[in-house]
C-alpha cells in the first residue's frame, strides 16, 4: 500500500437539480469577500454567484470565497470576467465546478465557452494533475471524470443573441440559459428598465425558447414579486438578490429607524 490519500470528486448538486427540473434559489455576490461568502453560502440558498465580471474580485479572493462556502447549503457558481478560455482554465483549476459566461451571443461562441471547460479531445482545457480542483493530486482520475461534475452556463443579453436562442440551447454541454435583464434592457433600447414591456416579452419569449429547447433558463432580479411571477412561468434557477443590495437596503432601513 502507497498510503496515498484517496479524496472523491466532489458531486455538483446544482447541476443534478437543474437537469432534474426542480427549481434554485440564489443569490448574486459581488462584495469579494470569503467572510460574506460564508454568511451567505450557508444561509439556505442553493446557489450563489460569485461574480468577477462586475466586481474587485480576483483569483487569490476566489479561492478564499470558494474554501468559506465549502461546507454551506450553496453550490457556488463563478461568473468569468469574459468568456475567455484562460479566465476559465484557472477558475476550474481552483475548484469551482459551475460557471456563468457572460455575452455569449451565438452558438458558436458557446460552443467554445464549453471547449475551456473540456480537456482533449472534446476541448482546450490545460490539464494541471495536482491543481485544487484535483484534490492536489488525490483525486484519482480526475482528468477522466472533471466534465462530469462541471455546470456551463451561458448568458444571453442581447437583441442578437435572442435571435439565434435555439442554436445557443442546441450546442452540446451546455447546461442552462441565464437572461441578464440590465444588458438585454439596454440592447432593446430600455438602459436602466427591464420593466419595460418590451424588455418584459423578449424576457417571456426567451424562457419560451429555452422550454422548446429543454435548457433550465435562469434570472436575477431583486424584486420580489417578479421573481416569483418568472418562478411560476418556469424559470428554472432565479437569483433573488445580491449581497451588496441587501446590505445596503437593510443598514439604509436600520439607520432610518433611528432618525429624529
């Protein structure tokens, strides 16, 4: 016997859940910080994304965030500055397991989004046997199994990328469609209203085309009565928050008890 410790490839629950149909409930989390990822990773959502894209955070402050969430109730889900193969690379070689790529406007753009993530021959993805993705080594197999355990997300935002949806939903690996309402807002002409009805029926629409395509389609959005109206239109997997709007709302409310 070698002694060797032997660790399991970690299951992706997330990824279970959406294939299954059941519905997620998450929150977005921009403030980079591993003390706020482990208050909120093990508040009872079941995915919270960690953002890079729109926020300070970098790889060292990843790894932190991803180490405090790691016994919590949250799978987390980690949002690249770009759909860039390097980004994704260094991201999955330090342990997450689910990713959101951003501005993914047609197939072909996701279908590289799911190479990164890939090691030959289904794709790029730089192989690193003793990465902490790979348990330092201790995983055995690894490179064999990685694909597996790995949630890819792409993000449609734009009128364009609307238009081609079902060629998106189409590409082989990809494991959800995300609506970014502030984006597809602007891109309809509507900067600052994703209420506007008609940023509110291409919103409709899109989840209709995801449903044709059987992808869980997903949103974000911090009120309350929207999120449960596109929960019960079907969106699969709905962030209802972010850490720095609830902060900011409740220390705003807090303050304003005590005014004279």
């Amino acid at each position: 016997m070698s002694g060797r410790m032997v660790v399991e490839l970690t299951q992706n629950r997330f990824k279970r859940a959406l294939a299954e149909g059941r519905p997620q409930i998450g929150l977005w989390s921009s403030l980079g910080s591993p003390l706020v990822a482990e208050i909120i990773g093990h508040s009872g959502f079941d995915w919270i994304l960690l953002d890079t894209e729109h926020s300070p955070t970098e790889l060292p402050s990843l790894v932190a965030q991803l180490q405090a969430m790691q016994t919590g109730t949250a799978t987390p889900i980690v949002r690249p500055a770009w759909n860039d193969p390097v980004l994704i690379k260094r991201i999955l070689d330090i342990g997450a397991q689910s990713l959101l790529l951003p501005f993914v406007q047609n197939a072909e753009e996701a279908a590289r989004a799911v190479a990164a993530t890939r090691y030959p021959p289904d794709g790029i993805r730089g192989v690193a046997t003793s990465s902490r993705a790979a348990g330092f080594g201790r995983i055995p197999d690894y490179a064999l199994n990685a694909a597996r355990e790995i949630c890819v997300l792409v993000q449609v935002e734009t009128r364009a990328a609307l238009d081609v949806l079902p060629a998106v939903a189409a590409v082989p690996g990809v494991d959800g469609i995300f609506i970014g309402p502030s984006d597809l807002a602007a891109s309809l002409g509507h900067l600052g209203n994703h209420k506007h009805p008609e940023v509110q029926d291409a919103i409709g629409h899109a989840l209709a085309a995801c449903k044709r395509a059987g992808k869980p389609a997903g949103y974000l959005t911090p009120d309350e009565a929207e999120a449960r109206k596109w929960l019960d239109a079907g969106f699969t997997f709905v962030a209802v928050g972010s850490d720095n709007g609830v902060l900011a709302k409740n220390v705003d409310a807090l303050r304003q008890r005590f005014r004279t």
